[in-house]
C-alpha cells in the first residue's frame, strides 16, 4: 500500500514536503490531478501517479502546464475536487486559462501548486508568483512548514469550494524538499463522477458575459476577506513593540531568529498563511499595537509595499523596513542566520554571528558542476552536430538535461530562453542572420511547446535543422512519461504518439531518424541535413541511461578499456568528450568500469582504435 | 532541547539524501523535534548533494555558514569545498577516499593531494575525523554503503542525541533488505572509527 494512504489518523509520520501536500489533497477527498512536471514540485504528482494505480484517483501527465490546467479546470466545473501542479515558471505557460478561471470560477473544489524557486536552484529565473494572485484576483496560501503544507492543502479544498474559485497554493523549493512530522487526518471519500451543469452566462467568456463575470469577481471579495481575516494560520503571536511580518519558509527564519536573540517578550509577529488578499484589519490590528515594522519575505517587496498603503489608508505613520536592512534583499533565498542579523540590528542588538572559518586561503578548487551522464545519448548527439555544423552555426537550446551541453569541451548551447523556444528562435535566427542554425530540444519538451514552433517555421518557410533529442522519457525532472513514451514497461495503456509521424504531419519534407551511438551513420544525416536547403529534422533516438537502467532496457552492459598499447595519447577522446566515466591516470587515459555503460561512442571517435570492450 | 544542527555533503550518488532522511526519522522514532531538508535536481548528474537535518528547538530548515554543529562530507575536496558551513568548533567528520570531478579530468583544474586537503581542514577546526570510508564499505560487503559507514561515524561521534540501537532499528525498517547486512556491517564499521578516536 502506498504510504500515503496509511489510515491513521493522528499518527505522525516523517514525510517529504510534497508528499504532504498530496497527502492533504488525499484527506480533502481529490478525485482528479494533473500537471506538468518541473522541479522543486515533481514529487507531488510522483505520488498521485502511483496513488492511480491503487485508488480511483485520476491523473495524467499533461503535455504542458496549460494544457494540465484546462484539463484540470474542466474535471473541476464538472465538480470533482481537483489539484494541478507545475513550478513556477509553469504558471507562465497555464496563465492564460487561470486568469479566466477566476472568472468563470468552479464548482468542485480546485487548488493549484506553483512551486517557486528563490536561489534557482533548477530554473531559469527565480520570479515571485506571489504576483499572479495579484493579478487573477484568486486568493493565495504560503504554508511554512510540513504539516501546514498537509493541513492547509486539505483547507484550500474547502475554501475553494466555498469561494468556487480556484485556490493558489504557494511553495518555494526549501518547503517542497524539507521532511518533516506530519499528523495525519482521515482520509475522506472521493468523489470521482459528476455531471457538468451548463451555464453559459457563467461559462462562455465572450465579451458580454465577460463584463458581468470581472464585476463579480470583485463582489466576491468582501467574502475572501472574511475568509482572510478568520484564517487559522493568519495570527499575531506576541505583543511586543517591535513588529515583524513573515511568509512562508522566512516564518521560521524570523521565529529562531527572535529566539535566538531572546527577545520573545519584546516582539509582536504577524504569521501570513493566507497571503492575499492581505488580512486588512488584522494588519491594521498589528499596526497600531507595534510601534516599527521589519517585514521578513523572500524575493520581492510585495507585504511591504502592501502594508505600506494599509498605513497609509489609515494614517498611521509607524517605519515599515523590508528589502535593504542589513542583507535583506529580492535577490535569492534567505537563512536563519541572515534574517538573525537583520532581526537584531532593526531591534538594535549587539548581536555578533558565529564566526565563520576563513576560507579565504583555500587554494582554487577544481568546479563540480552537474554534467551529462556516462552514456548520455545526448553526448554523442552533441557532438555528431558539431563535426559537421562547427562552431560558428547558433545553437538554441531548450530546456533539459541536454541544456547541460553549454558547458566545455562540447559548448553547445548558445541561447535557452523557455520550453519550446529553441524552436521558434531559431526561426528568427534564420532570417536575421546568414548563419547556420541548430535547434536542440528534447522529446518532453518538444511535445510541451516545440510543435507550435515547428508548425510556424514550416509555414514560414524558415530554413534551419531542429534536432530532437528523445531519450525515451522526461530526464531533468526524474524520468515522467509523456506522450511519445512506450508506457507498457510502466505498466499503463497510453496511446505512444510517433514524434516522425506528427513531424511529418507538420510538413516538413527533409526527416531523419539516427541512433546517435552509431556515430559515422549520423554523421552522414547531419550531413545531409547540413546541405538540405530548407528545414530539416533530425530524431535522434537512444535511451537515457539512467531511464534504461530503471526499467530493465539498458542493454550494452560491456564497458570499454583503453588498450595502452595501442593509444598514443591523442585524448581526443577525454577532451572533446568529457565522459564521466573517463580519466586520467597518471598521463594516460583511463575508464571507470563502474561507471562505463559500453555505448561505445568513445570507441568509435578513438584515431588509433585503442578503445576496446573488456573481455569478459 | 537544544539545538543541533547537521550538514551533510556529498556527489551524485554517494546517497547522502538517504543517510539524512535516516537520521530525521530515527530522530522522529524518539521523539525529538526534527526538520530535514534536501536540494534535489542534479543530484543524479555528477553534482554537489547536500543536505541538513536540524534537530530540537529549531524551525529554519537550512544551515546558515558558520552555523554547523557537525559538517559530514563524504567526499574530501567537498569537504573542504563546504568549510563555510562551519566555525572552528564545528566537528567535522570526512571520507578520505576522493571522487575527482570531471573537470579534472579534461585539464580544467587539479584535484589537490588528498593529504593537503585533510591539513587545510585541521587547520581550519579543531575536530576532525577523518576516516577512508570507501575501504571501510568495501570491507562491509558493498561499495555503495559508504552512506552507512558516514552515519555510523556520526553516531559514533556522540554528537547526536540518538542511540546506535535507535538508529539501526530505522536501518533496519527503511533501507532495502537486500542491503541490510551490509549497512549494518558499515555503520558498525564506521561507528568504530568514531568512537575509538
């Protein structure tokens, strides 16, 4: 049985922070979840697609974070209690149906995760989506911990229906990656049928209706006070003179801070587990029993600036600091230590840090960076491109594991902007420039936004070569399926989607399939799509080791050694293609048997054929 | 109680994720107040994994630099890499046993001898154990136990409020039991190593 549907309720148990959000959604009785994977959330939905196996839960995979939250909208107008989940710069792809939705609101309760990441731990950018609830006018939850990110995911359920708008839910990475105790609560039911009401002058957002739906969304606002001032986790705790104002994880930050520094009896601390709208009276509460305000929040300014015009709003003049006291800033995440000196510098404490040890004086150490794995398709794919297309073509990338191919020897990645836009970019690199042009874009990514792209360079008669990488899964976020997956080694009955058939459907006429470990073969397609005049897609199609490995599909199991006999020390192998796996020992060039998974790409480059499988 | 705070630190596929997991849930097991918190993503693809458990009247989820009561590294260049983390009291607790980056290999940087890595540490806290536990988890039975022989040196350290029965019942109830003899053996092994310093 999945741990998740323990029936225990108030036993405590030790769980992931995203396993306790889909815990929450199980004790709020959801019947139907979707998403597009993306780190630091893909573990939410992880659970979900085991739980389907199990339970009557729906869930899917979507192609893309709209596409997972128009389905997801729909299960939830029909009535069933819905979650969708993305990270946060999904949002930026699903926000063209959200904002509708709060409109047309729903009618089963429907809560949606947008995983932030301050520090860009695995992003492209660390924008605050607090914003998007400023900007829908749904309402926002930020838990600070594992149990309230359970407790307050089961609520939002209710709230939700109750308000019948969707509900945000806001994490940012040190909340989806923390374990902790979590409480449990029982299980309710699930509610996996409905029949979908119409309603028109609700549901169908032409102009007309449109204009009634915005005024009533803003009625419904005195409702979400009320909802935002009664809230359980929206408290003051304390009733010193200084003020301090946090959100989610800096909650904690502003807490130990403030015992730490043992001034518990001196501090009032206004906790925002509903984050907007802003609990007003409350906040007025808060500012006429402080005497100064430090707000504690990560990245942007948002709970000053608002406070700030609360103050003002009611004549109250008191000193509202956030961003700029002490290091304090809206660049990457805070720490207890920072928010410690902040703390104690705004109540005036001559507080002194532990000392940090010097490491002035270290000598340079050798960089660790993330790399692609020993027996990377995409190794070799990378490297084919560049025989034939050099250095001086543009290479857009996408996102994913391939992205990491921007790093020396192979240095091929010249732009990455978001999912899909290796795609479109390079139709604007092929009219503006005379250069060649290379798009690189993984299978995952290429379903999620690469087919509208594709399409318009068709169209448009853009002339460049698209290569898709398909690796047989989505690598970077822990090996989900998507459409062009052979599910059955998965256990599941998806219908696979043939990447060649749905390029050539797109119109394009120049179309290869290579296996990028056959190096001279692809070599020869890369070639050919290098003298093609017009556009060319090449699939370039082996398994992602890691995902073989897993499902029992990895099959060259005979590593490679370097025969010194015969090298003669060219390490062209270890310089052009810096395998993990490779070495130098001494002078000469060594592989980790361990580590090797005879993909034989090495072998094959190697001028002195001095790269031999080991004898068994 | 007071509070402790643990930073473990490691590459792709040393399996300190799972360690500090083991470590919150043994915490757990005995009712001491306890936070874990990891950086997923790359910790398949070569990079630094690290992660932190913090245990009695503390909320933060993460270790501020200075701030380690124990740093444990399972690999010494990332040990020394990671010092930040700690003051001259924190006790560090490292392998010996290095793990060359790729960088290395293609001629980008030298990986420094290991013995003056393990000078500049001592130079910079005043406790250290150091102990070779890849040899250690060879000696187990299974190379990739090194995970257990680092927490059974923790654990031997005393730096831990949590007794060796207490965690290897967590040993026993949440790893595979296919390794289990092995992660036993290793964290008897290091566990050795630490408490006869």
């Amino acid at each position: 049985m999945h741990k998740l549907l323990l029936d225990a309720p108030g036993k405590e148990i030790f769980l992931l922070g995203n396993e306790a959000i889909a815990r929450g959604a199980l004790e709020a009785g959801v019947s139907f979840a979707t998403c597009y994977p993306g780190t630091p959330s893909s573990e939410i939905p992880e659970q979900f697609y085991n739980l389907s196996q199990e339970t009557d839960l729906y869930f899917e995979y979507s192609t893309n974070e709209k596409v997972a939250m128009e389905v997801g909208a729909s299960a939830a107008l029909a009535g069933l209690r819905t979650m969708v989940t993305m990270k946060h710069v999904g949002v930026n792809v699903a926000a063209d149906p959200l904002m509708i939705l709060a409109y047309t609101g729903v009618k089963g309760g429907m809560v949606i995760i947008t995983a932030d990441d301050p520090s860009l731990f695995s992003s492209q950018n660390e924008q605050d989506n607090r914003y998007y609830a400023r900007l829908s006018g749904l309402p926002m939850l930020e838990p600070t911990n594992t149990q309230e990110m359970k407790d307050m995911t089961a609520l939002a359920f209710d709230l939700s229906e109750e308000l019948k708008l969707p509900v945000l839910i806001r994490t940012t990475t040190r909340l989806n990656h923390i374990r902790g105790p979590v409480k449990l609560a029982e299980l309710k039911p699930m509610k996996t049928k409905d029949t979908f009401a119409k309603d028109p002058l609700n549901f169908v957002t032409v102009p007309a209706v449109s204009r009634q739906l915005h005024k009533k969304l803003l009625e419904k606002n005195d409702r979400i006070m009320q909802k935002t001032e009664n809230w359980p986790y929206n408290e003051i705790i304390g009733d010193g003179k200084w003020g301090v104002i946090a959100n989610g994880v800096s909650f904690n930050y502003a807490m130990d801070a403030i015992s730490d520094l043992g001034i518990n009896d001196q501090v009032s601390v206004l906790k925002l587990g509903f984050s907007w709208p802003m609990p007003k009276n409350l906040c007025i509460r808060f500012l006429n029993q402080v005497e100064n305000v430090l707000v504690v929040e990560e990245l942007e300014p948002i709970i000053e600036t608002e406070l700030k015009a609360i103050a003002q709003e009611n004549g109250l003049t008191l000193s509202i600091k956030g961003k700029g006291v002490s290091r304090l800033s809206r660049l990457f995440e805070y720490d207890p230590g920072m928010v410690r000196e902040a703390v104690a510098k705004y109540v005036g404490i001559d507080y002194k840090a532990p000392v940090v040890v010097d490491t002035s004086d270290l000598p340079d150490l050798p960089a660790r960076p993330p790399t692609l794995c020993a027996g990377c398709p995409h190794r070799a794919t990378l490297y084919e491109i560049k025989q034939v297309y050099g250095q001086e073509a543009i290479y857009p990338s996408d996102i994913g594991c391939y992205t990491l191919g921007f790093l020396p020897p192979l240095k091929m990645a010249d732009l990455v902007l978001c999912m899909g836009a290796s795609v479109s970019t390079s139709c604007g690199f092929s009219e503006a420039t005379n250069q060649k042009v290379v798009a690189f874009i993984g299978d995952s990514t290429f379903f999620h936004s690469g087919i509208t792209g594709l399409v318009n360079a068709v169209h448009n008669n853009h002339k460049f070569t698209l290569v898709i990488m398909d690796n047989g899964t989505t690598a970077m976020t822990g090996h989900q399926p998507h459409p062009g997956v052979d599910s059955k080694p998965m256990g599941r009955e998806n219908t696979q989607v043939s990447i060649e058939e749905l390029v050539k459907g797109c119109g394009v006429k120049d179309v290869h399939v290579v296996q990028p470990f056959k190096v001279k073969k692809t070599i020869e397609a890369v070639r050919a799509s290098y003298e093609y005049d017009g556009l060319s897609v090449i699939i370039s199609r082996d398994f992602c080791p890691l995902f073989a490995k897993g499902i029992g599909e990895l099959k060259r199991t005979r590593p490679f050694y370097v025969n010194l006999d015969k090298c003669k020390g060219h390490r062209v192998c270890i310089d052009e293609l810096a395998c993990p796996a490779m070495f130098l020992d001494e002078n000469n060039v060594s592989i980790d048997e361990n580590m090797c998974t005879g993909c034989a790409l090495c072998a094959q480059i190697c001028p002195e054929n001095a790269i031999l499988p080991v004898k068994k | 109680m007071e509070s402790k705070r643990f930073v473990f630190i490691g590459v792709g596929g040393q399996g300190n994720l799972l360690v500090s997991r083991l470590l919150g849930e043994a915490a757990l097991s005995v009712d001491i107040p306890v936070v874990v918190s990891e950086i997923h993503g790359m910790a398949q693809r070569g990079g630094i994994v690290e992660s932190a458990v913090l245990l009695g009247d503390v909320t933060s989820p993460i270790v501020s630099n200075g701030e380690a009561d124990v740093l444990i590294g399972f690999e010494p260049l990332e040990t020394l890499r990671a010092l930040g983390k700690c003051n001259k009291d924190t006790l560090v607790i490292t392998n010996i046993s290095p793990l060359p980056p790729f960088t290395v290999s293609i001629g980008q940087g030298k990986y420094p001898p290991v013995d003056e890595v393990l000078d500049k540490i001592h130079t910079k806290v005043e406790n250290v154990i150091a102990l070779n536990g890849v040899e250690l988890a060879k000696e187990a039975g299974n190379p990739l136990s090194l995970n257990m022989v680092m927490l059974g040196a923790l654990i031997g350290s005393k730096a831990v409020p949590i007794t060796a029965e207490a965690m290897k019942e967590t040993i026993s109830t949440s790893t595979k039991k296919a390794f289990l003899e092995s992660n036993l053996k290793a964290f008897d092994l290091g566990m050795g190593v630490a408490a006869n310093r």
